[in-house]
C-alpha cells in the first residue's frame, strides 16, 4: 500500500475513532451519574427524572461530527499523494477536537445529574447552556476541519 493513500486514510479512521471514543467516554461519566441520581431520587421516593437522559445523551454528537469529516476525507482520497499530510493532520485534530469536547461535555453532565438530584431539579437549563459551551467546541472543531478539507483539490488563489 502507498505510504500517502495509508496516511490519509489512517487520518480519516482517526476522525471517526478518536471522537467515538470521547463520546463514549462522555455518555459514560454522564450515565453513571444519571443511574445514581436515578437510585438517590428512587430512594427518596421522588420520581424519576427524564431529564437526566438528555445530559447523558449529549456527547453523542461529536461522533457524528468526526463521521461526517470522515465521509468528506474518503472522497480525497484520489487527491491523496500531494495531502497525505494534509489529510493525516485533519484527522487527527478533528479526533482530538471532537474527544475532548465530548469527554468535557459528559464531565459536565455528570456533575448536572447530581446538581439536579440535589436541588429538586432546579438549574437543568444552566447545565445545558454548560454543555452547550463544551459542545461549541466540537462544532468549532467540525466546521475549521471541513474548510481545511475543502482547500484540497480547490483551485489555488
């Protein structure tokens, strides 16, 4: 296999794989949190809150993000042997960008269960502008990647 074309598609793997694992890490921490608040409120006979399924579900997102970079980047591929740099860096950054804004996100998360647990529910949409903040990474990371990706093959200026 060519030393470019492995680059480059080890970059967009990286893109997909990297920020997968965030937002597994993410609704991980999340979800822990929301299954003790969960017995914490089942415990004091208090209903259990939905809400704490929506912070757990928001580092999802970022893998969608490093996928849809992904799909660009395969379309490079016949551009690869002048990108394979290029193409490599984009993966790469777009997996960390997305990982740690994922993995942040579910931090947050998990913190919001428990602060939503223990004042009766109140503050979720301060959580959610939190994880909002955290989220603005990812897209940031998504849309500065998808218009590095768009400058390979364009005409040069």
């Amino acid at each position: 296999m060519d030393t470019s074309l492995f680059l480059g598609q080890l970059g967009a793997a990286l893109a997909i794989g990297v920020a997968a694992l965030g937002s597994a890490l993410g609704c991980g921490a999340a979800g822990q949190s929301a299954a003790g608040a969960w017995a914490r409120d089942a415990k004091a006979g208090k209903g259990l809150r939905f809400i704490y399924v929506i912070l757990v579900s928001m580092p999802i997102t970022q893998t969608l993000y490093g996928f849809i970079v992904m799909s660009r980047m395969a379309g490079k591929f016949d551009m690869v042997a002048d990108n394979a740099g290029l193409l490599f860096g984009i993966g790469l950054l777009t997996g960390l960008g997305e990982f740690g804004s994922a993995l942040m996100q579910g931090r947050i998360g998990a913190a919001g269960c428990r602060m939503l647990s223990e004042s009766e529910g109140r503050g979720f949409a301060l959580i959610v502008i939190a994880m909002g903040i955290a989220e603005t990474v990812g897209v940031f990371t998504f849309i500065f990647m998808l218009n590095l990706l768009n400058t390979i093959g364009a005409p040069a200026a």
